[in-house]
C-alpha cells in the first residue's frame, strides 16, 4: 500500500483491530492524511500521535513521517532564518550620508596614492 492513506483493508487486516481504527482515523483516505499532515506540522496536533499510529505499519512509513516533519521544520527554520538575516543586513548598512562620506574617504585616499605614484616617477 502507499504512505498514510492507501492500506487496503486486506493490508490492514494483519494488525491488531484496536490500531487498525487509531490508523484509520489519523489517515482516513489521501485527503485525510493530508490533513493529518498539516495538523501534525503545523501543531493541530501532536506528531508523536500519528507516529504512534504509524509504526504498526513497520518502520518504513514511521520513518517516512520522521523525515517529512523534519525536513519541514528545517524548511521553516530555513525561511525564518534568512528573512532575520535579510533584516539585519538591511539595518546594518551605513546612513547614505555614511556610505557617501565613505567614498569620499576613499577618493581621498586614492588621490594621495596616485600623487605619490607621480612624485616618484618625476624623481
């Protein structure tokens, strides 16, 4: 059968009836188990509660679901992360008035550094 959703009842008969119903409420049909997903990375409810009910399908699909709420809260901290570093980039930049006296400096600096280039050559 297929991940969260698609055990046939010949498949499901195999397990204990007790589980077979917490599995069948968890993961109903595809559009269930979506739902249950969601909810489960989201905080709806409890992952540990759909990875309990998992596991009497064997160790594939518990691991499966592992690495789905995983790589979504990777994913998230990915996307939270790097908005606060945007923002703290944006503010760590100089003033323009900063950024402008910068440049000029530089200029400044440039300017000596070539004057002192020619008074060599002119030696």
């Amino acid at each position: 059968g297929s991940f969260w959703g698609g055990l046939s009842n010949d498949e499901l008969s195999a397990f204990d009836p007790d589980k077979v119903e917490i599995l069948k409420f968890a993961f109903p049909n595809i559009q269930g188990g979506m739902l249950s997903l969601f909810k489960a990375v989201t905080g709806g409810d409890d992952w540990g509660w759909y990875l309990s009910s998992l596991w009497i399908t064997g160790w594939i699909d518990g691991c499966a679901f592992l690495g789905f709420i995983a790589l979504f809260n990777i994913a998230i901290l990915n996307i939270v992360t790097s908005i606060f570093l945007d923002k703290v980039m944006v503010a760590a930049q100089p003033e323009a008035h900063e950024q402008i006296h910068q440049k000029q400096v530089r200029d400044k600096e440039e300017e000596r550094e070539i004057m002192r280039h020619f008074s060599r050559m002119d030696e």
